[in-house]
C-alpha cells in the first residue's frame, strides 16, 4: 500500500469551499512537492493530513490504515510528521534542548509528561544525533531564538527527525530562508528521505529548488488537484500554466 492516501477530501467553512475533493497517492519512499497559488488550501491539506482539521467529506490513510478519525498524537505515533509554515522551535531552550523534547515521544512518553532528561539519558544520545544530522551539533547549546532562520528551520527538521517519522509533510521549509542557507536546508531534506528513508510531501513556492527534489508535483487549485504527474509534465501542462504557473509571471 502507499504511504498516503487521499480519497476524496473535502473542507468547507461556512459557504466556502476550502479544499474540493483531493484525491492524491504517495508512494512509499517517494518525494512529492505540492504546489499551487497562495490560498489554494495546501496548508489547509496538510492540516487534515495531521489531524488539526476534520474533512467533511473524504479519509486518509497512511500505510493503508485508515486515520482519518485518529487524534494529532497518534498520528504522531503511527509515523506521521510535519512541519508549520512558520518558524515552531521554543526560542528561551537550546536547540539541544528542543530536540531532547521530542526525542522522548517515540519512547513512550506523552507530549504532556514530558521531563527534561540529564546528560546521560538516552533522549539526550538521540537528541545529539539528530542535531549532527542536520549540521547544528556544534550549535547545541545555543538558544534556538538566536539562530539563524535557515539554522531554526533545520532544527525543526531535528526535531520531527527525533519522533521517527516515516512520512513527513514538510509545509514551505525554505519560507524566509535566505539564500545562503537554502542549499544546506536542501541537503538536509534530501538526505531526510534518502538516508532515513522518509516520504517526504513538501509544499515549496521556490520551484527551482522544489523541481530539483521531487520524484512528482501535485497543483492544487481552489482546493483540487488540476495535476499531478513528474516535474517536467507538471511544468509543460497547459492547464498548470493556466491555473498558476502564467498567473504567478
Ligand atoms: P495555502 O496554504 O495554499 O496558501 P490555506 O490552506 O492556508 O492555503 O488556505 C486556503 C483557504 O482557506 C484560504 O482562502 C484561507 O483563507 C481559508 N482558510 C484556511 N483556514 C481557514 C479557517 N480556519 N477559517 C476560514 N477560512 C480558512
Ligand atoms: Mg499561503
Ligand atoms: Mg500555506
């Protein structure tokens, strides 16, 4: 079975139909970039992925479980992880600290009886291999609200890495992120999916990065998908050019 599974979603709020019948399969061990114009409902999906929002219409399954009725933690627990739009890090604790966190909840502890671990607890052994793993082992102790944009968005890519994720939705990871720090934010994603074997489904505006990554593009437009097909069918579909890519010049 795939890793996701879309069938059907729909959200409406009040007389407004945010998202119109998704249906959309991901390959296990895949990489999928969803693109669309701002307010198409992409960060809305997600949200319905993770459980923040209820579909009106459709289900979800991950690895061919439905979960369209599960809670945000057990979603958590059954692999499914993700990112915010903006920045999510504690900026008062240090990054070591951040990802100590969450390095806790696959070993069996509740979000809310989370402890903060000593030195030798294995929470910590984790939590330092997760910041190798993204760069910032050096920067461990210092305090996430003094890193850099590009260095907080890698540690929120710690510490998703630390819940063991198999699926991850990563929404806009390079919003803000300056030039400098997009390729090692692109080297991160990349060996997220490679060397841990994640699926990754990210939404990305820069597509000169996005088209590089993934193995295929879904363009959600007004809350369905118009396509979804490899990046060079995606990018020389009249109907995308149309919806989003002419609207954008
Ligand atoms: P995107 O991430 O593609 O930019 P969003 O999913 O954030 O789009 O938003 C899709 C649409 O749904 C927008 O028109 C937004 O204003 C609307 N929307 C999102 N959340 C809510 C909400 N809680 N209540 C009302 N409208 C919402
Ligand atoms: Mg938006
Ligand atoms: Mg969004």
């Amino acid at each position: 079975s795939p890793a996701l599974a879309l069938h059907g979603i729909g959200l409406r709020i009040g007389a407004a139909t945010i998202l119109d019948g998704v249906d959309l399969t991901v390959d296990t061990g895949s990489m999928v970039g969803i693109i669309g114009p701002n307010g198409a409902g992409k960060t809305t999906l997600f949200n319905v992925v993770s459980g923040l929002a209820r579909p009106t219409t459709g289900s979800v399954e991950l690895d061919g479980r439905d979960i369209t009725g599960l809670s945000v933690q057990r979603r958590a627990r059954a692999g499914l992880g993700r990112t915010f739009q903006t920045s999510t890090v504690f900026a008062g604790l240090s990054a070591l600290e951040n990802v100590r966190m969450a390095a806790q909840v696959p070993r069996g502890h509740s979000l809310s009886l989370l402890r903060f671990p000593g030195p030798g607890d294995p929470a910590t052994t984790v939590a330092y291999e997760r910041l190798d793993e993204v760069g910032l082992a050096e920067r461990a102790h210092v305090r996430a609200g003094d890193l850099s944009h590009g260095d907080k968005r890698k540690l929120e890519i710690a510490v998703l890495l630390a819940v063991e994720p198999s699926v991850v939705l990563l929404d806009e990871p390079m919003a803000g992120v300056g030039s400098g720090d997009v390729a090692g934010l692109v080297d991160v994603i990349r060996r997220m999916h490679r060397d841990r074997g994640c699926t990754v489904v990210m939404v990305e505006h820069h597509l000169d990065v996005l088209l590089g990554l993934v193995d295929k593009v879904a363009v959600l437009h007004f809350g369905s998908v118009i396509a979804y097909d490899s990046p060079v069918n995606v990018m020389e579909n009249p109907t995308v050019q149309q919806a989003y890519l002419g609207a954008s010049a």
